[in-house]
C-alpha cells in the first residue's frame, strides 16, 4: 500500500484508519532523548513493548516508565504505572498518544532492530547490553 499523495484531509485520514500493520509500526513512532540521537545518528525510532520513556504532553507530563503495550489499532501506547480512576473506582492503564512520548531507553533484545539501528549509524556495530 502506496502512502496518498492527495493532500486531502479526508484521503489522509482514510490512509492512516486503513493502513497495514507493517506502515502502522512506523506511525508507532517517538523521538529520543539527546544522548540516544548522538549514540545512534538518528532522530526518532518506533515505539516497542520494555522502551524506557517520558511522557512530554498532557496530566502525566514529566513522568516516565516502561512501555507495557502498543496498540496498532488504536495507534495508542499503555505505560506501567501511568493510572487513571474509572468511576466504578477501579484503575486502569492510561493509553497515550506516541507523538507525546521521547525515549530514553531503548529495548535491544531483537536483532532485527539493532540492524536497523546499525544501518542508521552507517555500519557501527551495537554492543547488546
């Protein structure tokens, strides 16, 4: 799937409520801390399940936390510790928009990730910690 060309609002959303898996993980996407920008050459990475991250926007600005879940489908992501208070007084995971996010740590478990984060940083080979 082609992204649109059409600058039309309508034809924008439509792409971004129909896109597939593969293009919605990029949508998934934060920006990195300073230290993580001159570490890998790059200015924003997609969000994944244990990324290290602040929040930067809205009631939980300045907190930060453990991804615990991404949501392609809603394009939301949840983050442990990061509460809201439902009227029948039980508790649930906030779900915050990735736009609203910078990351500080990132997960380097898979292996795929780190080559694309060595193919960023032009042939550099990434220590797994």
């Amino acid at each position: 799937m082609k992204r649109p060309i059409s600058k039309k609002p309508k034809k924008q959303r439509k792409f971004l409520f129909t896109a597939p898996l593969h293009l919605r993980r990029k949508f998934m996407s934060a920006h990195l801390s300073k230290e993580l920008i001159e570490k890998y050459k790059t200015r924003s990475f997609p969000l994944r399940k244990d990324d290290e991250v602040e929040i930067m926007r809205g009631k939980f600005i300045g907190k930060t936390g453990k991804i615990s879940k991404v949501d392609l489908k809603e394009y939301k992501v949840y983050i442990d510790g990061i509460k809201v208070k439902r009227t029948d007084g039980t508790t649930r995971l906030k779900a915050i928009d990735p736009s609203n996010l910078k990351i500080l740590k990132l997960n380097l478990t898979d292996k795929k990730r780190i080559k694309v984060l060595e193919r960023k940083m032009k042939g550099k080979v990434i220590k797994n910690v």
